[in-house]
C-alpha cells in the first residue's frame, strides 16, 4: 500500500516515487517531518517541511480513502451486484467524492419517497416507464394498482413510480458528475439582507446585503464572512445555476430517442423533479462545503503564516527589560525583568487621569530603571498605551533606555493560564500580564508558545474555520519554528520543549524535572538518563536541543550526535581538534566535502555541518528593527486628516488588506489594492507582521471607527 500510495502522491507534487516512498517509510518508522527534513535530505531529496507535511496528509487520507473503498466493496458485494470490473474501477478510484458518487446507488438508504414506492411494489412500473418503449402506461399503472395493497389507483402507481426514477436521475454518476461542473464553472453564491436592523446595528455585513460571485472566483474572506453573517442572522446565502437550463440537459441525457410520447413525458416530469428535489440541494450542499473548506485552507494557511512571523520575530537578547501593563483607574502595572526573563520586581504607577501622579510615577520609575539598569521599556500596547508612551518619554531617566511598544494581545490569557500560575504561584493577574508583555520582546517564540495561538491575534476568522485543522496547521507552525530555531535544553519552558521534534507534553515535563533535581545539562546524552527517554525519541529531538558551554562545542550546533564521529573525523584529517575546527572558519573551509560524501551523507548535510561549525549556537531570526516613531500630534481618530502621512507597524495580515498601528485606539487598513503600484495577489508578498511600515490617510470613518491607508506613492 505504501508503495501506491507513494506513486499517487509523487505524480500529484511533481516529485520521484523513491523520495516521496523514502518519506513515507521514515513516517511509518515514527520520524517526525522537522527531522526528517532536517537530517534525512539524501532520501527525500531534500524536501521541504511544508512538501512533508503535504506527503504525510495526503497519505493520511489515501488511507481513509482505502478504508472507505473496502467498506464500499463488501457492501456492494452483500447485494450480490459486484463483479470483478467493478472491484477494479473502485479500486482505482483516488478521490473521495467520486467514490461517493459511485456508491450513491449502493448506499442503504433512509425511508424515502422512492424507498416507500419500492416497498409497495412500484419498481417494475418505474422500469416500464424508464425504457420508454410501451404504450398504455396508465392502464398499465391501473391493473397494477388494483394487484398492490397499499396503492390506491393508477394515478398513484404512476406517481410512485415516478418517485423512483426521480431518485435514479439524482443518483446517476454521470448527472451528478454534469450538475457539479455545472456549479463549479457557473455557479454564483448569493447573499442577502434579512434582518439588518435586529442584528446588525453597526452595519458590519452591508457590504453582502446584495452582493453575488461567482463560485469559481469568491474570494475566501468574502465566503466566510457571508457564512458568519448567516450564522448570526443577517444574511441569507446561496449557491444557484440555471435550473431550467439544467432541467432540460437532464431531460435530454434520460430520454431515448425513439421514445413513446406518453413515456416521454413521464421521464421529463420524474427527470426534473430528481434534479430540482434532490440531485440540485445535494450538489448545492456539496459546493457549499467545496467552498467552505477551501476558505478554511485559505484562512489557516494565513493565519499560519501570521503566527510564523510573530514567532520567528527577533528576540531581544541579553538585555534587561521593564515591561509596563497601561491602565488608567487601575494604574500602570510595571515588572523589571532580567535578560532571561525572571522577575527581578514589580510596582503599580498612576500617571495618567484619573490620578494624575506624574511626580511620583516618574520617581518610581527613573528608581527602578537605575536599580535594575534596565535598557529597554516595553509598553503593551493596550488600552492608555499612548498616554503612558507620552509619559515615559517626558520623564528624564538616569540611564539610556530604548521605548518599544509591544502588543498585549492574548497577555491576558497567559495571566490566568494555568502555565501562568505554576510560573508565579504567588503573583496576581496584573502582574502576570505585565511579565508576559516583557518577555515577548526578550524572546516572543519562547513566550507566545505558552497561549493558544488562536489568542495572538492575528488572521481572520479563525473562530468560522474547521477548529481541528487549525489547531493541526499550528501544531505544525509552532513546531517548525520551534526547531528551525533551536531550543536552549537548559533555560527551555516545558512549553517550548513539547514544541521539540519527538518531545512533547509528558516527556517535556520529564525533562525540566530531571533538570531541577540534577542541575543543568552538560552534553546532549544525559538526555538518555531522563526517564522515558528512549533510543528513537533521543535520535528525533537530540539535534533540535542546544547546550551553551557544554562539554562539547557540538551540543551547541544543529549537528547531529550521529554524525559526531563525521566531524571528528574531518578535524583528525586537518590536524586539529573539533572545537578548533568549530571556531576557525579558515580551518572549516579546507573541509573537502566530496570526500566524505557517501550515499547516506550526502553534500546537502556535509553543507548544513559546515554552516552550522561556522556560528554555532547561531539564532536564525532576524535583527530588531528601529522602533516606529508615531507622531505626537495623533492621538485620536479624530485628529487625523486626508492625506496625512504616518508611521506604524503591521500587526495583522489578511486576504484582503494590512492593519497597521499607528498609535492611537483605532487600527488603519490597507487594503491589498493599496499596497503596491504592481499587481500582487498577496499582501505577504509586500509587507509581514511587525514591519515599521509609512503610510497615507485616504479615508476616515468616525462613527465606525476604519480609517483607510495606503503606502502607494509613499516613501519607505
């Protein structure tokens, strides 16, 4: 099966049988695709993680597809109407809604309207009519009748029959197979207003009161938004042909050509009551749920690579942090924080109204900022994120500081979390919060890995898609960012290390235990002491995990315990040892590679061993850029005007446009149409979260809050 299976995928992502054979056989040996791309390039020629992940899902579902043949066939063949030709046809088939369509016929069915005509003694008459080759159809209904019990007269023979060949046509292969073309290639979706003033008080749907697409061109968004409209009651969708047009193709496919009139018209009535009843709400469903998985592939694929670029944003680095929690009746919750994130201390400052305590905020604050030689301020970006950025940027600290603000979103979750108490059993909510703020400048992969993902808060409509491919797609996310990285195996969270290739939950908690009661890792085989470490699980995750000053130089790279004996082997043949070869770059690069070249190592990982002795313990995410500057004179939607140029950082990309921070309560939009003077059918392919980007006011809606920006014909 694996070797089928194998052939169909290669054929469908344009790659070799052996490469995709190769992948699936590490699979099914419990390989983990982050180590697989990693460490197993020769037998997949070198595919990526997301063309794995492609091979393992759709092999995931050839075997469903399989499983579902089987039950097909030994139903099929209870009916005693399978033949050998048939078997094969089912066997072949690689898509479910064909098989489907195939079996329609076969299926037990519920007690319909032919199920009951059957059942009273009508099929022979529906036959009758079906070849369309005899006269006297109504007499013929009547002697009928007067022989069946529970058939009253011709009249309802005839209309029983008629029932069942009605439940032929939406059955047949080929009809069902025209229809579905029919609403692929001239399908609209419809929707319309039906309760705008009961439910939709702001207006948030008036753009779909009136609006249709066509089926093979609806833009996601478009779709889930008018499928959330009809959730909440505002909106009525549809998804329609020509149903007359359609009627009399279907007529035309189940009529004979040498038919008797009176048959004729039989099979026309039957033909377009199979089509209107049951055949088009069938097919209408079906494209409906096309629809709504496609939108939902699309939207979590957004939403996946939003996440990938707030995880992969630069950390800060070996700097201390105050993070400030804005607030205004509360105050502003402030926590200083070392370069590895620990809580150092923590104080609550009222500068802002109601209070108004700016003498004594400052004191507090230029005390701390000198106590715990902080360098850098985060401030959330929350609700007085402005006034208290306005603050701190008025009070003359005793140290240079950087003031960054950092997004809050999904903070407050964290701060009730479970994950929150067991690190500060002995802090409130604030205070939590406010850590959580700060951290995400120190590291934001190490910290956002601690919330649900679907709290960060970017994408678009992730609580309408399917939830558990969401979850799968950024289970995925997180993973591959995660071991792209690296973790630091000695200050890692038990969150961050269920992230590791092969770790997970339980083994992740295993492993800080060990940590705590043994101190810190000193060489990547103590992990083989940690219980429930076994041979395989340590071969998956060994690669992904860093020791800082270990005993060896190679457990703070991204080479693999198993190709050790490989390096030291190159250090021999240079004369040197593995930690000079490690530190000297001019040494590393009298490595002949072709030399060691084998079929098992081949130069795609003779290449990463070379890149990862050049800078170990390197951190693949990129530099901070400078931060946004927002101008002082904004501080209400209000106080923008046309044209006005701005700064602000990209916080959320989705189909159809850019939100950007500009400093005040209200996020500005740019719509994708507004990004670049050049066609793009992607904002990803222009601007990614957390760029400081400048922007142009085009528009400015008070009353609902939307201000339109662009960054055409504006410098960068």
């Amino acid at each position: 099966m694996l070797q089928e299976h194998a052939a169909i995928i290669a054929e469908e992502i344009n790659d070799t049988k052996r490469h995709v054979a190769a992948a699936l056989k590490l699979f099914d040996d419990g390989a983990t695709i982050p180590f697989v791309a990693r460490y197993r390039k020769e037998a997949t020629g070198s595919m990526t993680e997301t063309t794995l992940r492609t091979v393992w899902l759709r092999h995931q579902a050839l075997t469903e597809l399989d499983k579902r043949k089987q039950y097909v066939i030994e139903t099929i063949k209870g009916k005693g109407e399978l033949t050998p030709e048939f078997k094969d046809r089912i066997l072949a088939i690689t898509d479910a809604t064909l098989l489907e369509d195939l079996f329609l016929p076969y299926k037990p069915h519920r007690r319909t309207r032919a199920q009951v005509a059957r059942e009273a003694g009508l099929e022979p008459l529906a036959k009758i009519i079906m070849a369309q080759q005899l006269g006297g159809i109504k007499m013929r209904a009547t002697c009928m009748a007067r022989k069946l019990e529970n058939v009253f007269d011709g009249n309802a023979a005839i209309a029983g029959a008629l029932d069942i060949i009605a439940e032929w046509v939406s059955e047949s292969e080929k009809a069902r197979a025209i229809v579905r073309a029919k609403f692929l290639r001239n399908g609209m979706v419809s929707s319309m207003e039906i309760k705008r003033q009961e439910n939709d008080k702001e207006g948030k749907y008036q753009n779909y009161y009136n609006l249709s697409e066509p089926v093979r061109s609806i833009n996601s968004h478009r779709y889930l938004a008018m499928r959330r409209g009809e959730a909440e009651g505002v909106l009525k969708v549809n998804i329609s042909i020509d149903d007359d047009e359609m009627g009399e193709r279907l007529c035309r496919m189940f009529v004979k050509a040498d038919s008797l009139p009176e048959a004729t018209a039989l099979v026309r009535q039957a033909g377009v009551d199979g089509y209107r009843r049951l055949l088009r709400p069938s097919i209408e469903t079906e494209i409906a749920n096309m629809l709504k998985d496609r939108s939902d592939k699309a939207a979590i694929s957004l939403f996946a690579d939003n996440v990938e670029q707030m995880l992969m944003a630069p950390p800060l680095m070996r700097k201390r942090v105050m993070a400030i929690d804005p607030g205004f009746r509360t105050g502003c919750k402030i926590v200083c924080l070392d370069a590895q994130g620990n809580l150092l201390a923590h104080d609550v400052i009222f500068p802002t109204p109601p209070a108004n305590d700016f003498y004594g905020s400052a004191q507090t604050l230029c005390y701390m900022v000198d106590r715990y030689q902080i360098d850098v301020i985060a401030i959330g970006n929350g609700h007085g994120s402005r006034e208290t950025e306005r603050f701190v940027s008025d009070v003359e600290l005793p140290r240079k500081v950087d003031v960054v603000v950092v997004s809050e979103q999904g903070a407050s979750i964290y701060s009730a979390s479970e994950v929150a108490v067991e690190e500060f059993p002995n802090e409130d909510v604030t205070v939590r919060g406010a850590v959580s703020i700060g951290r995400r400048l120190i590291d934001p992969m190490a910290e956002l890995v601690k919330i649900d993902p679907c709290s960060i808060g970017v994408g678009q409509y992730q609580h309408d898609v399917n939830q558990t491919k969401l979850k799968e797609a950024l289970d995925f996310t997180v993973s591959s960012c995660v071991n792209s990285v690296g973790v630091n195996l000695n200050t890692a969270s038990r969150q961050l290390l269920s992230y590791v290739s092969g770790i997970g939950p339980t083994l992740a908690g295993y492993i800080v235990d060990y940590r705590t009661e043994h101190g810190p890792f000193t060489n990547r085989n103590q992990l083989l002491e940690v219980p429930r470490m076994g041979a395989k699980t340590y071969q998956q995750c060994a690669g992904f995990l860093r020791i800082p000053r270990g005993e060896n130089v190679l457990d703070n790279t991204g080479v693999h315990p198993e190709r050790y004996e490989l390096v030291e082997q190159m250090a021999s043949d240079l004369g040197v040892d593995v930690e000079k070869l490690a530190t000297d770059r001019a040494t590393l690069h009298r490595v002949e590679l072709d030399r060691y070249a084998t079929r098992a190592v081949g130069l795609p990982t003779l290449t990463d061993i070379i890149l990862e002795l050049e800078k170990p313990g390197r951190d693949p995410r990129a530099k901070i850029e400078d931060v946004v500057v927002h101008d002082d004179s904004v501080r209400t939607i209000a106080d923008l005007h046309l044209g006005m140029t701005l700064s602000g950082k990209v916080n959320n990309i989705t189909g159809f446009g850019v939100f950007v921070d500009i400093g005040i309560k209200e996020n500005g939009l740019i719509h994708i149409s507004q990004l670049s003077d050049k066609f793009i059918t992607s904002a990803t392919d222009v601007v990614r979260i957390g760029q400081i980007v400048n922007v142009k006011v085009l528009d400015i809606d008070i009353p609902r809050g939307r201000i339109a920006l662009t960054m055409k014909g504006v410098p960068q």
